[in-house]
C-alpha cells in the first residue's frame, strides 16, 4: 500500500472521528438546553396564608395551586402538592406567588415564632423591588449580600456576605414625597409616591447581624456605607466577599 494511500486513509479517519465529536458535542449542548428549559410542578399561593393555618385548611380553602415553572427558577425544598405539609401550620405568612417550600411548615406547638437554625438569629431588612431580586427571593432562598456608600471621594460599592439563608419575606411600601414652588418661592403641588418595598428576614450569626445592621446605614448616625443590596445565589454561583470591591478607579480595569 503506498504512502499516498495510507495518508488518503488517515486522513479520512481522523474526519470522521472529527465529525463524530461535533455530533456529540451538538448533541450534549442541545440536551442541557433543554434540560434548562424544563418545566417542573411546583406548589404556589394563590392567596396570603397566615401564621398558623394548616396545609389542609389552606388547600381547603383554594389557597394553593399547581404551576409550571422552568427548573432554574425553582426554589430549594418547593413541593409539588400539599400532602407532606397536610397536618403543620404555616411558621411565617405566606404571599400569593410565593412557591411553597417545606420550610416554612412545622409543628403548632413551634408557631410562636420563625424555624431559626441553630447558632443563628432573625434578623430583617427593608429592601426595594431591584434590591431584592425583583421579587425573585423567597424564604429558603440563598443570597449574597453587597453594599455600597460614600466611603471616600470616590464610593464603593462590597460583597458584605455570602450564602446568606432567607427565612421569611413580607410586602410593605415606601411614601416619598415631592414638592413643586412657584416663581415667588410658594410651595403649589406635593406628589406623594408609593415605591414598592419588601421585608426580608435572614438567619445570621450574631457578628453577621451586627454587620448587615451597620452596612444597611439606617440604624448608625453617619455611617459611611448607608445600604444594602441582594444577589439570588444557588448551587452554581461563585462570589467572593471581602474583595476590595468597585469603586470610581477601577470599574473599568
């Protein structure tokens, strides 16, 4: 067999073996696709069920329906249906949209209060919709935590925390007020604007409460970093507190 035969052969070998591997690769990428794409059941509130209704009374009462929602948007712990929380109560209120997740179920007897993990204690925050996720963190959720301030001419804006556990999260409003004057200094219209806000209560230690409590700015009388913001973490995320963060001389390097 001459030489140009055998090269005429390698060479085809090793196209289709080319070939072969873009097939499988093709064919691995459009199956994670879909994967992403997948829709799964998840249990979800059709209305606000408060502190110490029972799983049954709740699906008695209509308050729950099933939905179908992409298996990247599902939270840790979501049910599918209401049968393994049948005969707990509800630990902390639960708002319509909210998928149902296990641990925000128990025991009667433990309805005093929320379901605190060991060592941990509650604490809540007041964010905005954008700080929050746009709604998108529930109670089970992990998050980290950013904040930013007037730490020096240039500000800041930190990663405070990470992997940071949402126990509860809870709807309130915000009023601000503006006001228009006229040439000669006379006040004429005052606008009043409801901005949508929600309270989100964390499971901390106590050196990471005193943290979230300083970095918010709210409680501490001129402190440098006056609020909080919220990342939506899960298994894939990687973030890395106490960088030295971005600020006005290195956000584009």
């Amino acid at each position: 067999m001459g030489r140009r035969t055998l090269l005429l052969i390698a060479a085809l070998v090793v196209a289709a073996l080319g070939a072969t591997l873009v097939w499988l690769y093709a064919s691995n990428a459009q199956k994670t696709a879909q994967e992403g794409q997948s829709l799964k059941t998840v249990l979800v509130a059709k209305a606000r069920i408060d502190v110490g209704v029972t799983g049954s009374a709740a699906s008695a009462n209509g308050d729950f329906e099933q939905a179908q929602v992409p298996a990247t948007s599902v939270v840790p712990g979501a049910l599918s249906d209401a049968t393994p929380i049948a005969n707990l109560v509800a630990l902390v209120p639960v708002f319509p949209g909210q998928q149902i997740i296990g641990q925000q179920w128990g025991a009667a007897a433990t309805t005093g209060g929320l379901a605190i993990p060991d060592g941990k204690i509650a604490v809540s925050v007041q964010l905005s919709d954008p700080a929050r996720v746009a709604g998108f963190v529930n109670p089970g959720s992990k998050v980290a935590i950013f904040t930013y301030g007037n730490v020096d001419p240039n500000g800041s804006v930190r990663t405070l925390l990470t992997n940071v556990e949402v126990l509860a999260v809870g709807p309130s409003t915000t009023t601000t007020t503006a006001s228009t004057t006229n040439q000669d200094g006379t006040p004429t219209t005052t606008n009043k604007e409801q901005i949508p806000t929600a309270i989100l209560t964390l499971a901390l230690s106590q050196s990471d409460a005193e943290k979230v409590i300083f970095a918010g700015g709210a409680a501490v009388p001129g402190a440098k970093y006056q609020a909080l913001y919220f990342g939506l973490m899960d298994a894939n995320s990687k973030v890395t507190p106490k960088t030295i963060g971005a600020n006005q001389d290195n956000l584009f390097k």
